[in-house]
C-alpha cells in the first residue's frame, strides 16, 4: 500500500470511530480534500476542452489558397520578361501585321519552402506598361516578325489592346497570376496550374515550368500556346472579319527572382 493511500485510509478509520482525530489525522483528511478536488478539476478540465484536429495534410504538390510557406523570393522586373505573340488572321491578313507585346515591368513574390511542390506564388503584370512591337524583341523571334510595323499600326494595335473591348486597362490596371498547384512534368520540367484574373474574371490554365535555384536566385522559364478565349477575352476584328487576329498566342516568359531579406 503506497503512502497516501495509507494516510487517506487512517483518516477514515479514526472518522469513523469517532474519536477526535489528532494532527496526524487531521493532515491526513486535508490530503484526502486535496487530491479530490484535483481530480474533480482534471475531470473538468478534460471535459470542457474541445479537441482540435491537426490541420489535414492536402495533396503533394496541392497549395493551399492564401497560404504562403518557405522562403520568399521577389521577382525582380528589370531582369524578367514577359512575351506574347500575337499573329494576323482573316481574309485581308497581309495587310496586317504579327505582333509582339511584351511587359518588362513583372512584379510579385514566390515561397519555396523545402518541398518544392508546394512552391507558391503570385505574379502581377502592369497592362498600362505593356509594349507593343519593341525592334530588339521582334528581331529575336524570326521570319514571321521581320516586316517593319509602322508606327500608325503599332499605336492602333496598343490601342486596341488596352481599349475597353479587350484589356479595358482604365478599369483593370494589372493582370494577376496565382498559383493553384504544382504537378512534376516531363524532362525535368514542372506543370503549373495558374489562375489568372484578368479583368473581373479568374480563368485556369495549366503551364510547363523549367526553374534554376541558386543560392539566392530563383529562375523561371516556359513558352506555351494559349488562346484569348480561355482568358474570356475576344480576339480583335474589323471589317466584318476580313481582317482579324487569331485566338491562339504564343505566350513566353523568363522570370528572375531573388531571395528576400
């Protein structure tokens, strides 16, 4: 029989005799009160605390919305690149020109903690910054770009772009691009589900990914195909469609990002 047992039960005995009980007694008695009203509180205690779950682990590669983790780099915009080509359809094409728009003004942060698949990020393209038809940009991409564009067609075609009917860049001065999740890709590369606001809408699309890490750098490449319908835009037209611009752009972009401090 251990020692408080043997104080609690000598207590008793001399209650229950009757006899007045000595100092030894009444020490024993006053341990007795105490360890009841521990484990009446304990019991309470237990009782009244609801028990939280851990928060459930998501998916591999499944971001969480909101939620950021791991080492911020930000994108640092005189260094990264964001392309779109876009081409001349409709029956008078020739007497229109390809296009490249271009922004050089990308901002934003992207977390990479230990698991690179759940890297997350947000990205933010300035459209009043946008450019249309830089001679160094179109001198790199080939044949389909080498025809001189006049600065008539030039002004009109950013015009357009940032008018009402398409871009509406008065009312929506920046593209948002968030990421949903990351996926492993072929060779290397890694798939990007990316929603991008554009305007009052977010639309989803997915996107291949190469990346370097260095020590404090972090640098994002990919080129894709990707149509204005699937961002709830609507190409250009004029002249009852004689003279359009196909849905479908050739999308490119280089970001470099380095570690925040």
């Amino acid at each position: 029989m251990g020692p408080k047992l043997k104080r609690v039960t000598a207590a008793f005995e001399i209650f229950r005799a009757g006899t007045a009980p000595s100092a030894q007694s009444r020490g024993a008695a006053r341990a007795l009160r105490l360890a009841s009203f521990a484990t009446s509180a304990l019991t309470l205690l237990l009782a009244g605390c609801p028990q939280h779950p851990g928060a459930p682990a998501g998916p591999r590669g499944q971001a969480i919305p909101g939620a950021h983790l791991g080492r911020p780099y930000d994108v640092v915009a005189g260094e990264s690149l964001l392309t779109i080509l876009v081409y001349r359809a409709g029956p008078l094409a020739k007497a229109g020109h390809n296009h490249v728009i271009a922004s050089h003004e990308l901002s934003g942060t992207i977390y990479v903690p230990t698991d690179l698949m759940r890297t997350t990020f947000e990205v933010r393209v300035p459209v009043g910054g946008m450019t249309v038809d830089e001679a160094a940009l179109r001198a790199q991409e080939g044949a389909d770009f080498s025809a001189d564009v006049p600065d008539s067609a030039r002004d009109g075609t950013r015009r357009n772009m940032l008018g009402q009917a398409l871009l509406d860049a008065e009312r929506f001065p920046q593209i948002v691009l968030q990421s949903e999740r990351l996926e492993p890709h072929a060779g290397g590369q890694l798939e990007a589900h990316v929603q991008v606001q554009v305007k009052e809408s977010p639309h989803s699309i997915v996107a291949p990914v190469r990346y370097e890490m260095k020590s404090d750098e972090l640098v994002i490449s990919g080129e894709m195909p990707l149509r204005q319908t699937d961002l709830g835009l609507t190409p250009f037209s004029a002249l009852l469609g004689a003279l359009q611009v196909q849905d479908e752009m050739r999308v490119k972009f280089h970001i470099v990002a380095r570690a925040a401090h």
